[in-house]
C-alpha cells in the first residue's frame, strides 16, 4: 500500500476536513434537538439509536456530495471553478449569520412515540438528517475546496466516512451525556461559544481558499 501521501500537507488537509465536520455537527440544531429528546423520552439506547442513523444519513448526503462534485469536475471544471467560489462565498455568509445571531436553545419538547421507540428513534434519526437541505450545502460548499480532479477513490471515500463518522461520534457522546435535563441546560450554556469557534474554522477555510483561487 502507497503511504507517500502522508506528508504536512495531506495531514493538514484531513485535519480540516475533520475539524469543519465535528463543529458541524456540534453546532446546535434540530438534529441535537431529536437526540436529546429520544434520549430524554427513553434513555440512552434510543438516543444513540438516533444518533447512529443519522450519522448514517449525513454519510450517505456527503458520499452524494463528493461523487457529484468529482463528477462535475470531469465533465465541466468550469462549472465547478464557479461552485467552488460560491462555496467559499456561502461558508462565509453561514459563518457571519452565525457570529452576529444569538444561540438558538434546544428545543425538548417535541412528542416522542411511547411505543417502538427504537423504531421510532432510528427512523427520526435518519429522517432528519436527509430533510435538512443545510446538510447538502454545507457539504456541497465545504468540500468543493477538497475535492479535485485527481482525487482518489480512497480519498472520497474517507470524506464521506469522516463526515458520518464525526457526527457518529458527537451524538453518541450526546446520547451518553445529556441524560438528563440538567445536563441539556448545561450544553445550551456553552453552545454559543460551539457555534462561535465554528464560524471562526468556516472563516478560516473559506478565506485560505478564496486566496487560493484568486492565486491560482
């Protein structure tokens, strides 16, 4: 197996694409508010129930996403030029809408079904994920900045696994933290400063790539 792409620079690369993913996925939303409650409403399994299905959906958005991105590559990189700026013009605008707004709280009293909570949790869980237009273009803009003509299969393949992987990992933490509402309080009382780093990591990606393209 070829490991020469280990270098400064591909370390960099994955760390920002990690980075932009997990305060993503930190960044409170409906998804954290349909965890919390499974996790509320019937303890920890359902909530990490419906943290693993979404993860699962924010895996299949971000496979769409980077395939389709390498595709337009392929047939017009024209198109792509112009998607990759606005991208970069969208992370922007997200960050900014971010850093001037007030945090949103989480919302726990949506109604969960007393019966087949499982059921119910896996299937809220992913359903949230794939209705939540933000998701495509928060990973459409986000990795028109990674994705290349000479990207491998390999390195598409482990941005989608990051993708869903990192939001994986952040709702099962959810799931086997906020337990109780307390807890739910004491999350919404750092969330603001979440939601503040990630508008500054958004800030720093698009601008290092506007500076990139308008080099190039």
């Amino acid at each position: 197996m070829d490991i020469s792409w280990i270098n400064e620079a591909s370390l960099g690369f994955w760390i920002a694409v990690t980075l932009a993913c997990a305060l993503g996925a930190m960044s409170p939303g409906p998804s954290l508010a349909v965890v919390v409650n499974h996790t509320l409403a019937h303890g920890r399994a359902a909530g990490c129930y419906a943290a693993i299905s979404h993860g699962v959906g924010v895996g299949i958005y971000a496979l769409i996403t980077v395939f389709g991105l390498a595709m337009v590559i392929q047939r017009n990189q024209e198109i792509f030029d112009i998607a990759q700026l606005l991208g970069c013009l969208f992370l922007l605008l997200m960050a900014a809408k971010i850093l001037f707004s007030s945090p949103n709280p989480i919302d726990t009293g949506l109604p969960v079904a007393s019966s087949s909570s499982t059921t119910r949790a896996i299937a809220d869980g992913f359903l949230i994920a794939l209705i939540n237009p933000k998701i495509l273009l928060f990973f459409t803009a986000l990795f028109s900045q990674f994705v290349r003509l000479e990207s491998d299969l390999w390195e598409k393949l482990t941005l989608a696994l990051i993708a869903g992987g990192v939001d994986i990992i952040w709702y099962l933490l959810v799931a086997l933290t906020l337990s109780h509402f307390q807890s739910v309080v004491r999350f919404q009382r750092i969330s603001g400063l979440i939601d503040k780093i990630f508008a500054i990591v958004l800030i720093g990606i698009a601008s290092t790539f506007i500076f990139q393209i308008t080099q190039g």
